[in-house]
C-alpha cells in the first residue's frame, strides 16, 4: 500500500510539473479565456484529478487561483521590468481585464496596480 501512495504522489508531481511548465512557459495564462477544461483535454485528465494535484502541489489552490496567481505575479513582474509599459497594456499582457486587475492585485497585494507602479518609479 506505501509503494501504491509514493506512486501516486511522484505521478501527481510530474503531472503537475507538466502542467506548471506549459502554463508557465507557454504562457497560458495570458490566454483572458484559458478554462480548466482547457487543460483537461491537453493532458487527459479528469476534473478531480487536477483538482487533487493543484491542491497537493499548488498551496492548495483551485484552478482559477493557481492562473490568476501566475497572471497576478507576472503583472508585478511586468510592472518592477517595464515602468512606462501601462497598466491597461499589463492587464491584456497576463489575460486580465482591467477591473480584474485592479481588484485582484488590491486583494492579493493591498494596493492597487496604479499605485504600485507609482511606489516602483518613486523609488529609482
């Protein structure tokens, strides 16, 4: 039974690092549509088995967290890497809108994107 459970966990982590790599690499998450299934059909999974996976490897987050973390990352990336580049330009770049943005950067970082930005240019 240990040697069935250390199989399945090293499947789910490759699984995952499959899925990490292309959505990373590939940059998916700038697709503004990109849905779970999307990834099912690519690898062949079943619905409640990336769900498990996510939750092993991804600190426990649903699909739409784990992407929106990534856009949300690449947005402050892009922000810290290109100062004039806009945040209207930054939102279409990680496959959010606007408002999108603005809120989920505000949540997730306590302050808006415009302010960010403007934290960023002050301190060079």
């Amino acid at each position: 039974m240990q040697n069935e459970q250390k199989k399945t966990k090293v499947s789910d982590y490759e699984w995952f690092r499959q899925i990490d790599a292309a959505v990373r690499k590939e940059k998916l998450y700038a697709n503004p549509s990109l849905q779970r299934q999307d990834i099912l059909q690519r690898f062949g999974l079943r619905r409640q088995h990336l769900n498990v996976i996510l939750s092993r490897y991804a600190y426990g987050q649903s699909f739409p967290q784990y992407v929106n973390s990534m856009r949300l990352h690449e947005a402050e990336r892009l922000m810290k890497d290109n100062p004039k580049l806009s945040i209207s330009s930054v939102a279409q770049a990680v496959g959010l809108s606007m408002p999108n943005l603005r809120i989920q950067f505000k949540q997730r970082y306590g302050f808006s994107p415009s302010d960010f930005k403007e934290a960023i240019n002050t301190k060079k």
